[in-house]
C-alpha cells in the first residue's frame, strides 16, 4: 500500500459503497460482506500511515500529482492530505469504530431495516468516508464537500428507522443545514480575504499581510466557530442529537454517537490550530470586553452541568446516553480552550477515549434492547443474572465514563483537570467533578436496579408509538454482537494502560504550538 495508504483510507469505503450500489441491490447477501472487506482495507491503510507518521513525522498526499507551488505564499493549486499524529489518531479511532460496528449490524439491519439493507450500506460506506476524508483533507472547501456527503448520509441513515426517526432526522437536517451554511460562508469570507483554499496557506497569508484585525476574518472566524459547534451539538445548540440518536436504528446510533461529535471537535481544534493558530484563537476579542477562550470555557462548564442534570433525569436508555454525550462534548471543548498544553493534550486524547467509551455503551445498549424489548432504564431489571457478560462489558464501559482507573476515562479527566487547574478555570474543574459524581449516580442506580431485581410498578415501556416502540428479537446475544462489544470494553483498559504512551504522541504534535503561560 505504501504511498498510497492515505488516499486508500477514503477510497475504500467510496468504492465500496459503489460496488454496493451496482451489485448489492440485486445480491443482497453481497453488501455486508463488501462493507467489511471496504473497512478493512481502510483499516489497514490507516495502520499503514499511522506507522508511518509515527516513523517519519507529519504526511503530505498530494491528490492527483499537484505540485505545491510557492510554499506558504498563496499560490498553492490541487488539494492535499495532510497527516499527523493528531489526525493520524482520530483516523484510527474512525476506521476501528466502523469496522466494529459492521460486524456488530449483522443481525440488526436485517432485523430493523430488512427492506432497505443495500441503501443502508452504501450510505454507511458514505458516512465513514466522509468522517475519513473530512479529518484527513487539507482544505477547507474539500472539507465542506466531506462535511455535506457525512451530513446527508447521517439525515438518511437516521430517517430510514421508525416514524419518530423521520422526525428526528428533519429536524437533524434543520440544524445541520444551518450549520453547514456557516461554514460555507466563513469559508467564503476567508477567500475572499487570502485567495485560497488550503489551510497551511490560509494561516500564512493571515499572517503575512497582518489580516488578524480584519472585520472579514473576525466574521469567518465566528461563522466556522458557530457551524463546527452546532455540528458537534454543543451545548446550547444541542437539541437535534438526543432524539436524533435515541429514535434511530440501532447500527445508526452505535456509529454515530461515538464518531460524529468527536470528528466535530477535531475539526474545531484543526481550525484553530492551522487556519487561524491559537495565538488568535485564544485572544481573539472581536470587540468584547473580555477574552474570547474565557467565555467559550465558561460555555463550557454549563454545557457539562447541563447535560449531566439532563441525562440524570431520563428513564430512556438510549436518551440518557445521549445528554451524556453532550456532557462530553463540553469536556472536550472546554479543555481545547483551556490556553495551555495540558488541556489540550487532554482534548484529544478525550477524543479517542470518549468514542470508545461511546461505542462500548451503544453497543451493549443495542444487546439489551434486541434481548428485553425495552428501552427503559428499568427494564434492565435483573440483567446481571440473564446476561452476565454483556453487562460486565457495559459495567466496564461505565466506569470509564464515571472516570475510574484503570479505565481510559481517568487518565483523559486527570489531563483536564490539571489543565482546568493551571488555568485557573475552577468553575470548569467544579464541572467536571460534578458530571462525573452525576455519571457515579446515573450508572451506581442502574448497576443496583440490573443486579438486585425489583418487582416493576410500571411495566409498560415510556415510548407508547407501535412504530418507535422496539421489540424483543434474540433469544440469546449473537458472536457478532458480542465480538465488538467486548473488543471495545477492553480497548477502554488498553487505552488506559497506554496512557503515557498515547499522550506522548498527542504531545509531540502539540509541541510546536505556543500556548499561554500558566495562569498566576
């Protein structure tokens, strides 16, 4: 694969989705199979480059044979592949995911979506492509392109689920219509500005022509901030995900929730790293009274407040799950706007450990759901003595989520904690510490209800739609749903262990950056 293995990355999936469409709609017993020999072909070409980062440095693909012409000055043509350990991570995190999850849809496109299998996969494919190029790619149009193939897949691959799926999805298409129209104009701001698209190039022409006061950078600068927050659902623009993830079919959710967000936030730190570099993100004022990271941290803080109080409230499993994540989402953003290293080493590193934290939960979600019928809290009732081993991988998945070692969920919270505290951000540390109390309390109570059983006062589930209401469909859990399952639980102790290992590499791509000086 060699050279090649960047592209490959996103050209596995794309033909893969191809060959679906022209011989899995008639063969439908073709398309899981081409779905997970695309994915483990992407998989390999991302070990394939990620040893090669790691070996060499930072990667560059120039796409179709552009040459680079006049370096740093504005006259770049052709888009590039840009690969570094950062993004050489998220890509691993993106094509691991997808290949887990494919071998955990075996049984559940078939069983929710029987009609539909070809479409599902081919916009499955679509999806991760989308996720791959738009961490990958090295320019900022490309990404819009990426953002809207994701986008669109996502739209569809929620909606293809029950009628408050449809819902859900329209209202998804609303806010992310928004969002990618942002995007779409602060790029075009910063076009007009530059007069290019890469993003190495962009920086260098801001810098070059001392554009870092100009009204129409200031603006691109809000619109991509506001479009990559609306598309991670950050706290308060958050109300398409929950339903969004909890009405989808079961394979949408355990893809989606552990990759899409977490692609949104790397994009976030891309953006303010290359395009317009932290010495402008993080002192930016654009004509406010107060310093811009301060308030995005303080955004932050009630973000996790919120999102915990709200998943502490839901009797849904899926639902809770969902006002976790976007608890979550205010961890990462918040330690990415922390001014320091440490925050940041502890941002990305969250990214990698929340997706799997994510997934392992979805996933074990998913083997309740198929096995009771019930998406309720309560119907977890006694499930310690029926299913012993999916709930020790779950048990596992929710500790780290609580934070405890040696689960990977620790060792990322102790990074923000001590960037929270160099600082100086208490208000953020206080957050954290209470979503994590929250998170004892939420997974402590169910832990209580699955291993001492009740007699239930309410047996009828909280979705009353026959359409939305799931139903009962295994008698007993699958190989190919507890292969993926218990994969992703002992990733969760792996990343742990590797923890220094991990930040060492997150650090040497952070090493170049210039940081605030400690808070005092």
């Amino acid at each position: 694969m060699g050279e090649q293995a960047p592209i490959a990355i996103v050209l596995a999936p794309l033909f893969g989705a191809l060959l679906i469409a022209f011989v899995g709609i008639r063969f439908k017993a073709l398309c899981l199979p081409v779905t997970l020999g695309a994915l483990t072909v992407s998989l390999a070409a991302t070990i394939e480059t990620f040893r090669t980062v790691l070996s060499e440095g930072e990667f560059i693909y120039l796409i179709s044979g552009w040459e680079r012409l006049g370096e740093g000055k504005g006259i770049s043509i052709g888009i590039e592949y840009r690969v570094d350990a950062i993004s050489a991570l998220v890509l691993l995190v993106i094509a691991a995911v997808s290949l887990l999850v494919a071998v955990y849809s075996r049984t559940r496109v078939v069983a929710e979506t029987p009609d539909r299998i070809p479409y599902y996969y081919m916009l499955y494919l679509l999806l991760v492509a989308g996720l791959a190029g738009m961490t990958i790619t090295n320019d900022a149009f490309n990404l819009f392109v990426l953002l809207e193939i994701s986008s669109l897949t996502s739209y569809a691959l929620i909606a293809v689920g029950s009628r408050r799926a449809v819902l859900s999805a329209f209202n998804y298409v609303i806010m992310g219509t928004i969002g990618a129209s942002f995007y779409l104009l602060g790029v075009g701001y910063l076009y007009i500005k530059t007069g290019v698209l890469n993003m190495e190039d962009i920086h260098a022409v801001i810098v070059a022509n001392d554009l870092a006061e100009s009204p129409s950078i200031q603006v691109a600068f809000v619109l991509i901030l506001m479009a990559v927050w609306i598309k991670m659902a950050f706290f308060p623009l958050h109300a398409w995900l929950p339903n969004a993830y909890s009405y989808s079919p079961t394979t949408t959710g355990a893809l989606m929730a552990p990759l899409v967000t977490k692609v949104m936030i790397y994009i976030m730190i891309r953006m303010m790293v290359t395009v317009f570099g932290l010495d402008y993100a993080f002192r930016a004022t654009l004509g406010m009274p107060f310093n811009w990271s301060n308030l995005v941290v303080s955004l932050s803080s009630i973000a996790i407040v919120a999102g915990s109080v709200m998943a502490l409230s839901r009797r849904d499993l899926k639902k809770m799950l969902s006002y976790i994540i976007i608890a979550e989402v205010g961890y990462m953003v918040g330690g990415a706007w922390l001014a320091n290293e440490r925050g940041m080493t502890g941002a990305v590193y969250h990214i990698v450990n929340d997706a799997f934290m994510t997934l392992c939960l979805f996933l074990a979600v998913g083997v309740f759901i198929a096995r009771t019928g019930d998406p309720r809290i309560a119907g977890m009732n006694g499930l310690f003595k029926k299913m012993p081993i999916t709930m020790a991988a779950f048990t596992i998945g929710a500790l780290s989520m609580i934070g405890l070692p040696p689960t990977c969920g620790f060792f990322s919270k102790w990074y923000l904690v001590g960037g929270g505290i160099e600082a100086g951000q208490w208000h953020f540390v206080g957050a954290l510490l209470f979503s994590s109390l929250v998170n004892a309390v939420i997974f402590f109570r169910i832990f209580e209800i699955a291993y001492f059983p009740k007699e239930l006062s309410d047996p009828a589930p909280e979705c009353t739609d026959p359409d939305a209401a799931p139903v009962a469909t295994l008698q007993r859990t699958p190989l190919s749903m507890s292969l993926p399952l218990w994969i992703s639980a002992i990733a969760l102790i792996g990343l742990g262990i590797f923890n220094h290992t991990i930040t060492q590499w997150i650090g040497s791509a952070l090493g170049s950056l210039k940081f605030f000086p400690p808070a005092g």
